[in-house]
C-alpha cells in the first residue's frame, strides 16, 4: 500500500509514492513556487498527476501494476519555516512568503483529499526514526543554510506550536566577536562555515563548507578555527538537549552531514568535554538523505489515515 | 479518594494522604536514613502507621471518618538523585549512598503493596502542572542546593531513562574564570550563589542565596554580580530549552525561588535578550511550595491503580 508524500523545499518539492518499508516509487520534482495559494495549486497538480499515471495503468513495481486500490486516500505535504502541524497551520516561512496560513485546510480544499500536513525537518526525522538508525528518541539536526532539529521522543514528533527544534534560532555569543550576539545558525550552519570563512581571508568565493572542510585538512588555519567555533556551537547545543530530555541519539542530516567523521569526530569530543556525569549520546550521521523528508510526511499521512494516535 | 504519597528527602521524608484535589490529609515528616534498604524499611514503616491510623479509625476528613474503602492501594514513593521510573530503578544518589537499585521492586517487596517509583523533581514538576499553574507542557526548574528539571511534555514527564532534566550537570565556563568549566548547578544553584559570594569577599558566612539576594538590593556589587552569572547561566537554560522544546511555560521552585521577583524579573529580561525570534516562554513560580512532591508522587500512584497511561 502507497502512500504520496510531498516535500516542499526552498527551491524543489520532491514527491513519490512511499510504501510501508519506506521504499520510494514514481519520485517527481518540481519547482516551489512562492505564495501559500500558488503552492497549494502547485501541490494539487502534483496530487493530479500521480492519480492520472495510477488510473492509466502506468505504475508498476514487483507486483505488477500499482492500481488506485493500492494508494491511501490521505496525502503528507511537509512545509518548511515554522510549522504547528497540530493546528494544520503554517506559522512563518519568511522565504516562501506565508505567515499564519491555515495550509492544511488550504490544501485539502485544492487537493480534494485528505490532507496530513508535516514540518520539512521533523518529518526528516520521523523518516530517520523508523527506517535509519535515529531510534525513537532522537534530536535529528538539519545543518544546511541554516539550522533546525526535529525532536522525536517515545516515537512521537514534539511540536511545541511549531517552535519545537527551532535551535539555530536561540542567541549566543559570537566566539569569534565575543561583544556580538548572533542566532546560533549564524556561527554554524553550512551557509555559515563558509560566509565566516570568507569573511577571515582574501578569498573571492569558495565552494561552501565542503572546500572550507577541505583546507581545513590540508592545515589551513582559518578554516580550522571557523569549523572549530561551529563545533563548539553545536556541541553545546547537543549538551543542552541530553541535559534536558536525557538519553537521545543525536543524528547529523541536511548538506554540513557530508563532512563525514570531520565533522562528527570533533563534535563527540567537545561534547565529551563538556557532558560531565550525563550520558555521553551517541552522535551519528544521517541515513537516508534527501528523500527523507518525503518519506516521513508520507508515514504521518500513512499514520493518520489508519488511525493511529502518537 | 486517598492515596498515599510520600517524598524521600535528603534529609527528611515527607508523606501525607492525597486526594484528587491535592489536597493532604495527615502529613509526617520523618528522618531519611542513608543507604537503600534501610530506606526501603522507613518508608514500609511510614505505610503500616498510615495503615494504622486508617484502621483504628483516627483519620477524618470534611465527609467524617477515612476508612480503608477510601485509601487506594497503591503507594507512590519519589526519590531524589538520578531515577528511571519507567525501569523502577534508582539509578544514583551520591548523597542517600545507592546506585542502579531495583527501587521499586525492593520497596514493593518492604511494603507489601503496589509501589510506583517516582523522582522528586518529576514529582513535584507533574504536580505544579496538575494543581499549579505550570500547564501541561512545562519546564519547572527545581533551584536549591543543586539544579534539577522536571520536564513534563504534554502531561507526561519525561524520563529519558533517568536523566532528563538534569540541566545542572552540563558543563559550562564559568564567566567569573573564563578558563574554568563547571557544572551549571556550580554557578546558578542556590548554594553556589551563597558559595560565589563568600568567595569573593571578606565575609565569614551567610545565609544562603536569601542574604546574598539582600544585599543585592542594597547595592553590593559583588552580591550583584554574582547573582547576575547566575541569571545568565540560568536564561541560557531556558532559551535551550525553548530552543529544543517550542511552546513551555517555565516554572521556578526550590528554594532560590523565595527570591521572587529579585531573581524572576532580570531571568526575563536576559531571556528576552537571547530569545531571538523564538516564542518568549512565561516565566512563573512555583505554586504549590515544598509538599508539591508528596502530592505529584500520590498523584502518579493514583494514575497507575487506575490504569491511565500517560
């Protein structure tokens, strides 16, 4: 049994049709537009076009042919910005120009189904949850132009009115300009390891985190300390949630997770430094890359449309 | 109803008959021993005099006398130090001597009766949300000579396997010695307020974070200064746990929150200041004063006789 699962992102939104084992079929990109109501259009014509290929007969796997007996009603749609799925509303995404928009109703009305709205990076973390190595107790956190986490405990995603894993958000001191306050994205993201980078040396452009990961290797010292001031960020950040919510795996995901073990073996060492009598977490990578978050919000749909409560 | 309640101190322990109000009928307070199994034998002490009192008909309330009709089986005993509820364990208590006790099993075994394991702090969190003004999703900070959490996510506390909110044991630098880390309870528990200002002044003695509080007010910058690292610690506390958590309401108890608005108004003010565009929690204190424990822990125990699931 299928389930379609929608991922909006900044620039694409990646669907599919997502079975049970979170295996993927049919996967389809498409542009984002900007605007609430031109991206419920946007949805609603994907939504179309996967029910036109299942009434034509076109979609097959091992089985044979995945006919309209074999897809769940319910559609996930994962949003990114800040998003209060338990309300169905949208709360903020300031690059996609919406604030407060009742976008699972929205939505549904376009889509003429039923709609289980989902936020881009807990649904990340869901799908690490169930199919990756996260466990049901996790802070999954996305390092990508910024920095967000999705929090799963006993299985069930935290919400919080939207606000929960919002930790790129909270305001520390820049090590590097300690009279500056900074949300603490600015000092950590990906985005940022290379921005800070710049900002240091007589560098026109780089090719983001991954090159300044690259000179860090090869003994430069200014992409040392930048990736070093990110790691501090982040391992307190870490601290603070195993101080909090107790044992929980720590999974890295979004684009900073492709420096590997350059970035996960400094960061368990500055949190061993810092965790004291707690339990030191494990701190692992991300599994299952960009297509996560389209199985995840697919699980939710998945979920709610059986009628299982979290 | 009754059920009885009782909260193992590090010096005393107190118990009471609580009904579904929360309100406490017969309160004790008995020296707690050191060591597990004599406490396991105080605290099955302390049940058969309650059972006593019950039985010789010497307990009345507002509806005549508290018969055994009226007293549920069930016994809730919280404890303090590291304690994994939902495995009955008491994981560590430096200060009572025990570590990774069977607790519950072996006070089961003292008492002759079903006994639900609880932690002080998770105790007395359940009951600020249950009969204070807490609400269901809440931080409540337990400042005394230590610092503990008692997080409580949609009605239900949150274990972790024993060492969620111990938000006290993360390490920190020291701002007063920028070259020192140091557990956080170290700068911002009550204790080390008394402590902190001792050591940096000619005093002999003090009494407690209370004296140093009041001197603050009458303009001793040290007594200002040192309760000033200590709002900070504690306001990055908070917004990590905003950060992590979305929508809490924050709740300050133990004995630093005798201090009121002294300690609360500049706690939001440094909140407010590194909350960036996160939901600024409501900071409040604690309700229900120091018998909150006895009443959360009876509470707990009344849920498990009643087979309610969190």
């Amino acid at each position: 049994m299928y389930t379609l699962g929608i991922d909006v992102g900044g620039t694409t939104i990646k669907s599919a049709l997502v079975d049970p084992a979170g295996s993927l079929l049919a996967k389809k990109r498409t542009p984002t537009p900007k605007g609430a109501e031109p991206l419920a259009q946007t949805v609603a014509q994907i939504a179309r076009e996967y029910e036109t290929l299942i009434h034509d007969g076109e979609l097959h796997d091992y089985r044979g042919v995945v006919d309209e007996t074999r897809v769940r009603h319910t559609v996930g749609v994962a949003v990114p910005g800040v998003v209060d799925e338990e309300a169905g509303c949208a709360v903020l995404s300031v690059n996609l120009g919406w604030e407060d928009v009742p976008m699972a109703e929205l939505l549904q009305k376009e889509i003429g189904r039923p709609v289980v709205l989902g936020h881009d990076v807990r649904s990340g973390a869901l799908a690490e949850s169930i199919w990756g190595q996260a466990g049901p107790n996790t802070v999954f956190l996305a390092i990508g132009t910024g920095i967000a986490a999705g929090v799963i405990l006993d299985g069930k995603p935290r919400v919080g009115r939207g606000w929960a894993g919002e930790v790129g958000q909270s305001i520390i001191h820049d090590p590097f300009n300690p009279s500056q306050r900074v949300p603490m994205e600015q000092i950590a993201s990906a985005a940022s390891i290379a921005r800070r980078f710049l900002e240091r040396t007589s560098y026109d452009s780089i090719d983001g985190a991954r090159e300044v990961f690259e000179l860090a290797a090869k003994g430069n010292s200014v992409a040392k300390q930048v990736i070093d001031e990110a790691c501090e960020a982040l391992a307190d950040s870490v601290v603070s949630a195993v101080s909090l919510l107790g044992q929980v795996r720590i999974v890295i995901g979004g684009g900073l997770a492709e420096a590997g073990p350059d970035l996960i073996n400094p960061l368990r060492q500055k949190v061993r430094n810092r965790i004291g009598v707690l339990p030191e977490p494990e701190i692992i990578g991300a599994k299952l890359g960009s297509w996560a978050q389209t199985r995840g919000i697919a699980y939710a749909a998945m979920r709610q449309e059986l009628g299982l409560s979290w």
